[in-house]
C-alpha cells in the first residue's frame, strides 16, 4: 500500500483573521520608523490598506537608497549641535556612561553602541 503525504498550507488575513483563498493572498511589505514590516492580507483588506496609506505616502518625500534607520528631520538645533551620536549624547558624555557601567558591572564594548537599558540605568544613577 503506498503513502501519499499532503501538505495543506491556509492562509489567513493578518488584519482580520480571516482565511484567504489559495493565489489570492497580497504580501505587502512597508516600513515605518526604521522597521520594515509584511502584512498577508486579502485583496479586499489590501486594497483598504493601500487607499489609507495612500494619503500619508501623497505628502510624503520618497527616500531611497538608504540603509538602516531613516534620518530624523533636521531642526536648527541639531544641525549647529556638537553632539556626534545617534543618541544624542557628546562623545565625553558617552565615555563617562561607558566607565560607570564596567564599575557598576555592565556589560559594554570599548566601541560602538551603548545599549539603552544601560545608558537608562546611567540617568537613573545620576538623577537628581
């Protein structure tokens, strides 16, 4: 007696849950604030999504070629500011967070990123 093994595969609506008929699921890949997301959505939920967007993208400026997190819009403050991170912080300031964590048992490289929870145990530290 042979074996015969199926594979079924359903696919359901990210937005409402509900199943999608087989060739007829629209992948839609978007990105907001420095995150690249994919919905599965019907037609009928894609077409709702794209005419939604639709609004936001007309007033919007395309960017592309750019990699990782998109820039922030520049202000006159940050533009004139000395400050040279992402974070915010002068490179002084990120030096004294980078000692005070290896003292206070934190894990962190010589360079690179400081991670948030530390650069938020450092402000807790010296509150006040």
């Amino acid at each position: 007696m042979a074996r015969i093994v199926k594979q079924v595969i359903e696919v359901t609506d990210d937005f409402d849950g509900k199943e999608i008929q087989e060739g007829l699921a629209e992948a839609i890949e978007f990105g907001f604030e420095g995150t690249t997301y994919r919905i599965d959505l019907r037609p009928e939920n894609a077409e709702k999504f794209r005419k939604d967007l639709s609004k936001w993208v007309a007033a919007a400026a395309k960017v592309t070629g750019t990699r990782g997190r998109p820039r922030k819009a520049a202000s006159t403050a940050s533009v004139s500011s000395p400050k040279a991170s992402g974070s915010g912080r002068s490179k002084e300031e990120l030096a004294n967070i980078r000692e005070w964590a290896k003292k206070n048992g934190h894990e962190v490289s010589e360079r690179g990123r400081i991670s948030r929870s530390v650069q938020d145990a450092y402000d807790a530290a010296h509150a006040g």
